[in-house]
C-alpha cells in the first residue's frame, strides 16, 4: 500500500460479496490536516473483482458511518442507515444508473464546522472546512485514484451528503468543479452562518454556470417544527436557474410524511413510527429518497 504525503491506509475487509453484490472495505486514514485518524468505508461494485481492466465513477460521501447497511439498523438514533450499497446494487441490476465505486468519509466531533463552507468568516483562512476540503481534494482522492481502478476525470466524480453534509457537498462541488463534476444534497442546511452561501454567494454569482450537475431535495416537516429547509433549498434552485443551470439541476420535493402502513412496509423500526411521520430529516428518508440522486449523477449510460 502506497503513501501520499503521509498518508498511511491500513485495509480492512468487512464485507465480500461478489457476483450481485459489490464489497465494503473500511480503511483508517491519517492525515497532515487533521490531529488523529479518519475512517474510510469503500464500495466496490459486483464487477470489480470479474472485470480487471475497468475503470468507474466515483461517489464521495459524507458522514460515511451512516451510509452503508454494515452499519445496522440501530445506525443513527435508530433510523439505520442509508443502505447505499444495497440501493445501488438494486439500481445497477435493474439497470438504471452504472456501476461506481463509493467513498464515504465518517465524520468527527468537528462535524459543524468541517461541513460548514467556511462562507462565515470572510478572509480567515485554514479552517476546519478548509482542511477537511483540502484533505478530500489533495489526499483523499488522489490515494483513491492511486489504490482503485477509478474513472478520475470530474465527469466521472461526484459527492454527496444530507443536512449539513449536503451542504458541504454543494460547497465542495462549487469551489471545486474541476474535481466534482456532480452534487447531491438532501434536506441541505443552507441556512447555516446566516445563509450566507446562499446571500452572499449565490444571490451575488453573476459568472457562467459551473460544470457541475446538482441534485436538491428535501421533505417539508423535520423534528424541530420546520420544513426540512425547503425554502431555502428552493431559493437555492432559484439563484442556480437564474445563473443558468438547466437540465443540470434536479430538485425534488418530499411532499408528504409516511403513514404507518408506508412505514412498515419500508422495513423502518415500530418505535420509529410516531416520529417518522413528523420528521423527514433522518436517515431513513434519506434511504428512501438517495435512488434519486444516485441515478440523476450517474445514469446508465447508452449503448455505443
């Protein structure tokens, strides 16, 4: 296993499951940007081991404990997680979006101000999201890159997240667009520092559209009585179409809570019942809702 800048990888094999099902690996992560290590969860897709000369796409993720079924059903105060790896093991069978590896990055107790874009503090630099951004973008990637048969360019790389890791992936993607050719962000918190991505940098963008595609979504009720930040996520797709975005903008509203019956037959726990029909800022409507986002990113591709 090779090193960058440091970088030191001890893999660890969680999950092999070839054939219809891709692998979860687990991998330690220490870097020059952060004090301590970082754990990283990578999905191989069911190709991988079967087909040696293949490149794929790329997904980057955030709160990476949560977003793949190795972390249970008791995952995330009980909404379990995200099942990324069984969801895009169904889309890729039924074939409606392309095989791709993903990268999920867990977070850390300095989660709010890693994820916050740095859009608070006007000439402040090296900041918790400053170096979690250049960890992603100098060390990260460019190790995975190096470690798997990755498809590099940005057309084929993308990150994606919820709440305020929804937001930092609208971020990355923004600053970084010749890294992360797509974004996902699901109940994104754009009202974090004040709005002032979306007022002090959206509603004043007055450039050419970025090259990236842009996923939005939320529901319309969340666990402190407001709107899963629909609002301002609309005003967000609002400024993004007023710059220019198009058929490179996605943005799905959540119009309704589950009723009890929905809830069941997603499989969610019976305790959970009385709060998912309150909230749709949890893991479990993330679950529900990510097949959206991963087959707008990374659809099946025609045949030459």
């Amino acid at each position: 296993m090779s090193r960058l800048l440091g970088l030191f990888v001890s893999l660890v094999t969680v999950q092999m499951a070839y054939g219809q099902s891709g692998s979860l690996l687990e991998t330690n992560v220490s870097s020059h940007f952060f004090s301590g290590s970082r754990t990283i969860h990578i999905y191989l897709p069911p190709s991988y081991q079967t087909q040696p000369q293949r490149r794929y796409p790329v997904l980057y993720l955030q709160d990476g404990q949560n977003v793949f079924s190795s972390a249970g059903t008791n995952a995330a105060f009980g909404w379990g997680s995200w099942d990324l790896d069984r969801t895009v093991d169904k889309l890729g069978r039924e074939g409606k979006m392309q095989e791709i590896i993903m990268v999920a990055i867990d977070n850390s107790p300095a989660r709010l101000k890693e994820y916050n874009g740095s859009h608070g503090s006007p000439g402040i630099t090296n900041t918790a999201f400053d170096n979690y951004e250049r960890f992603l973008v100098t060390e990260l990637k460019p190790q995975m890159d190096r470690e798997y048969r990755t498809l590099p360019d940005p057309a084929d790389t993308a990150v994606m997240g919820s709440s305020l890791g929804g937001f930092c992936s609208v971020v990355l993607a923004w600053e970084h667009p010749e890294i992360f050719g797509g974004a996902a962000c699901l109940s994104g918190s754009f009202q974090i520092d004040h709005t002032n991505f979306l007022d002090e940098v959206l509603k004043n963008y007055r450039g050419q559209p970025k090259p990236f595609r842009i996923y939005l979504d939320s529901g319309v009720v969340d666990f402190e009585g407001g709107d899963d930040n629909r609002s301002l996520t609309k005003e967000a797709a609002v400024q993004l179409r007023r710059i220019g975005w198009k058929r490179d903008l996605r943005l799905f509203v959540d119009k309704k809570p589950m009723k009890p019956a929905e809830l069941e037959k997603a499989g969610l726990r019976h305790d959970k019942w009385a709060e998912a029909q309150t909230s749709q800022h949890n893991e479990f409507y993330w679950r529900v809702r990510s097949w959206r986002a991963l087959t707008f990113l990374f659809p099946e591709l025609e045949p030459k």
